[in-house]
C-alpha cells in the first residue's frame, strides 16, 4: 500500500541519505499547500503546465480547476471532478485500489514545478498521514516521468516544457509563499488546540460545578450561568416545554437565579418551536433575515438580539418535558466552535438533571415516607407513636430547665351517634374538621396528635396551668360553634376536655401527664360532656 510513497521517498533522498522534501503530516496541511499552488500558478498567468493528481486532491482542492483549464496537459487518476471534465486536456487514468489511501499533486510548467504527495497509514489505534513537497525542478521532473509510466501514459503525452530564464527565482518564490502558508497552518492549529484546550478545561469545570448540585433547578441556572462565563452572551437560559403546550417556562436564566417557572409564549419565540418539532438544534446569525424570526425581527432588535441558537437538552421526557438551551448575542455570529462547545455540555447537562431528577423524587419518596410514618392517614395530625417521642423530648427539656409544660386531652361526646345517624363517611369527615380547627388554633410550638379513634391531645411546651386552661376552653367553644360540611345546619359537635401540668415532684415520667389528663377528660364526661375539666393535681401553677 505504501509502494507510491516510498519510490517517491526513494527519489527525493541525496546522496547521504537524507530526504529533500519538506515533510506533511497532517492531510489539511496537505490540501492548504495544493489550494497555494492554484492560487499561485492562476496569479502568475504562466504558460500551459502539466498537471497530475489523484481524483480525490482533484475534488477537495477546487482552485485546481482554474490550472486545469490553462493546463497544456492534465491528468487525473480515479474519477476526475466535473470541473475537470469540462476542460479537453483531460485524461483519465487507471489509480489501482492498492494506491487508494495515497495522495499526489505534481505541477509543472516552464517557470516553476511542484510536487507534493502523502500517504494515509492506518493502525489499529489511530489514522496516520505522512507526505512531503518540494519545488526542486530536476526532482519534480524526475517524479513526473516516472509516474506517467507508471500510469501508461507516453512520454509525447507530456512534452516537457524548456525552463523559463527566471524559472529558478520563480520556483523559491513559490516555496517562500508555501513555507509561510506551512507557518500560518501550524499557528492557527497551535490556536486551534489551545482553544480546544481551553473548551475542555471549561467542559470539565462546567461538569464539577453542576456534578456537585442536587437540586435540578441547581444545576440549570449552573449551567447557564457556566455557559455565559465561557462565551459571549447577553442572555443565555433554559425553556421547559410540556408535550402540545403552546406555552414555555423559563426555569433558568443566567441573569437572575431566582428565575423559575416563568411563563412565556411560545407563539413569540419560533425558534423554539421549530427546535421542539425538528429535535434539531436551531442557529440563527441574523434574525431581521432569517425566515424563522423575519417577523419579530423589531421586537428581538429592540431586546438587544441580533443573533441566536436553540440546542436542545432532554427531549420529551415524561419527567421534565423538552428543555432547551437559548442563548442570544446583540453581534457577532457564534463560531462552530462554540455551537459544538454548547452542545456537548448540553448533553452533560441532560445527564446531570437526570440524576438531579432522580434524586429529587429519591428524596420526596423519602419525605413522603417519613411523612407517613409520623402521621395520621386521616387527620393529617401526628400519629400516636410520633407524639410519645415529642412528648419525652419536651418532658426532658421541662424537667431539666424547671420550664412549665401542659397537655390537653379531648374526645368527641357521643361520636357513635354520629357515625349511626349520618355514617362513617360523614364521621371521617368530622374528625378531619376538627384536626383542622385544632390545628389553627394551637401555637406552632405546640404538639398535636390523634391519640385514639375520636380522641386528640394537644401538648403546649412552656405552658402553666392559667394558659392551657384559658387555652382549653377557646378549643371547646371553636368546635362547639363550627359548621361542620355534611350535617344539618344546626347540629352540633362538642368534646369534652382534659388539662393536666407536669408537677416535677410528683411525675417522674412523661406518661403520668397524660395520665393525668386522660382522667381529667373522663371527668368531664362524667360530669355531662361539653366542657372543661383540670386535673386536681395540677393546682393554680402557672
């Protein structure tokens, strides 16, 4: 495969043994120095040269069609282009399939010569090129000859054409223009790498800063903010779109962090639509002409947009719906450098808010379950072992700190009769008015649980005996006068109430409270319901 190459390293060695073309190795760097040849062999205006390539030089390198056409004499090998065909210089030669991965141009006129060629080597691990050029008449002549040989064509064919008396200045003009094309192609590849350097740098903080946020809302304005850091932009965000909605919702902007859930039109922003009905990307370097925005143009000029690119990010996920970067520029075209930079951390991105979602709804499983395990299904109140443990938690603070703590123990009177006259569906339905009446009554300190079936018990921290009485007897009259949904309008629900106060020298635990205030209940059940009994240990302490 590599038999061209190397006759034509075994033509340019000297004889030490050294090679006397300049070395290419890198296939751009090959077309760029095909396409300075054109351009300076169609600015010299020279007599008809010869000119030989392999058909696929021939099609990458378009400025060699102008040569061919003032050619004396053109050769392609493979398939010539179009643009060579029309020119009737032209002959087509065989290029076996073993010479496929080579790559050969050779000019040749009376004033200069050039030959440049190169090979593709690959490996199991990567694509290799190795070529080199040279302006060097004789070895350029020498390569020529030979390779028409090679390709059948006789030596009439190619007539060679005498040396033009400035052939010499000619020849190292044309290798000072390739060897500053060779210096201006390793600069800006030097710049090339040090951007893509400088782009991966900024892809890799870009996936710390949003790796680290567990919040999905987090790790959108992170990556905005990001975005907006690494290229010029005047806003960059992201748009959330539900499946057949014609609305959108900003849940990010770089400008603000406490932007979320704003709702825009999605009529006014086309750009979007379109990229939610493609699922492609969408840029746009001038909306006063593109047919996209041609009809907003005003209004984007007036904000301060000229140009803008739509990339999206997660598309139709039933969890987040379709999310879209947007991102605008009052000037300047967006490079393809940071169209690709944009959507390669837009991809990270959509991976990171799906673990973000992920986590999300881990922990409003876990919240929900918590949630569940210390309250009651159907009061919403907490359940009856919750309220033990609070219960001890605030008994300990009281005992230790000498700090008053109150509890207060009611039961609704003659329930059943409600459940046998209007059901359990209406019973239920009372037993929730009531947690809820309870509830916004008592201060955000005190404790409230559903202790049994229709009893409650309210414990108020730092509470004498005057306050949870005073308390207590506010409760009896909320519940005695409410309307409760579901029962005639003058049916009423009363409850009878218990109040005991924690007596340091004489309860050593927190269930002697209660205890307390279960019998202070049972006594104002026994003395006719609907009112409020204190435990006589309790005294006047406040």
């Amino acid at each position: 495969m590599e038999a061209l190459w190397d006759r034509i390293e075994e033509l340019a060695m000297d004889k030490s043994g050294t090679s006397t073309l300049v070395p290419v190795e890198d296939v751009g760097l090959f077309r760029a120095l095909a396409a300075e040849v054109a351009r300076f062999c169609e600015a010299k205006g020279d007599a008809p040269a010869l000119v030989f390539a392999d058909a696929q030089t021939a099609g990458q390198v378009p400025q060699l069609a102008a040569v061919v056409r003032n050619a004396a004499f053109a050769a392609c090998a493979g398939a010539p282009p179009e643009t060579w065909k029309k020119a009737r210089n032209t002959v087509q030669v065989a290029f076996p399939q073993l010479l496929l991965d080579h790559r050969l141009l050779i000019v040749f006129s009376p004033s200069h010569s050039f030959a440049i060629a190169g090979v593709h080597i690959n490996t199991a691990t990567q694509d290799i090129f190795r070529g080199g050029w040279t302006c060097e008449r004789k070895l350029v002549e020498t390569m020529l000859r030979e390779f028409a040989e090679g390709f059948q064509l006789s030596r009439d064919t190619l007539p060679t054409p005498a040396p033009a008396p400035d052939a010499a200045d000619t020849s190292l003009l044309l290798a000072t223009r390739l060897m500053s094309s060779m210096v201006a192609h390793f600069s800006a590849r030097q710049q090339d790498i040090a951007m893509d350097r400088h782009d991966l740098f900024s892809v890799l903080e870009i996936l710390k800063a949003i790796s680290s946020r567990r919040r999905a809302h987090d790790v959108l304005f992170v990556f905005v903010e990001q975005i907006a850091r690494v290229i010029e932009t005047n806003r960059c965000s992201i748009v959330q779109v539900w499946g057949g909605e014609r609305k959108g919702r900003v849940q990010a902007s770089h400008e603000d962090e406490t932007v979320s859930d704003l709702v825009i039109d999605l009529e006014k922003y086309p750009e979007i639509l379109h990229a939610m009905e493609t699922r492609q990307k969408v840029v746009i370097n001038d909306v006063a002409r593109h047919h996209l925005t041609r009809q907003y143009a005003r209004q984007l000029s007036e904000a301060g947009i000229r140009v803008l690119m739509v990339i999206p990010i997660v598309l139709f996920d039933p969890n987040v719906g379709s999310l879209f970067l947007r991102v605008t520029r009052r000037r300047r075209s967006f490079a393809l450098r940071e169209i690709g930079f944009c959507e390669i951390v837009a991809e990270a991105a959509g991976n990171a808010l799906e673990r973000a979602q992920l986590f999300e709804r881990i922990q409003r499983a876990n919240e929900r379950l918590e949630r569940l395990a210390v309250t009651d299904a159907l009061t919403g109140l907490h359940n009856r072992r919750h309220f033990h443990q609070r219960l001890q938690e605030e008994y300990l603070r009281s005992k230790r700190y000498a700090l008053p703590l109150a509890c207060v123990m009611f039961d609704i009177d003659d329930f059943k009769k409600i459940n046998d006259t209007y059901g359990h569906l209406q019973g239920d339905s009372v037993l929730r008015e009531i947690a809820a009446q309870t509830n916004a009554l008592i201060r955000k300190t005190d404790i409230c649980a559903r202790y049994g079936g229709e009893e409650f018990v309210v414990v108020m921290p730092q509470t004498g005996i005057v306050g949870a009485r005073s308390q207590a007897h506010r409760l009896l009259e909320v519940l005695r006068t409410h309307t409760y949904p579901g029962l005639p309008p003058k049916a009423r629900v009363t409850v009878s109430i218990g109040v005991a106060v924690l007596d340091l020298d004489t309860m050593d635990n927190c269930d002697a409270l209660v205890a307390q205030a279960d019998v202070a209940l049972y006594e104002a059940k026994r003395l006719g319901k609907n009112q409020v009994v204190v435990a006589q240990t309790s005294g006047d302490k406040t």
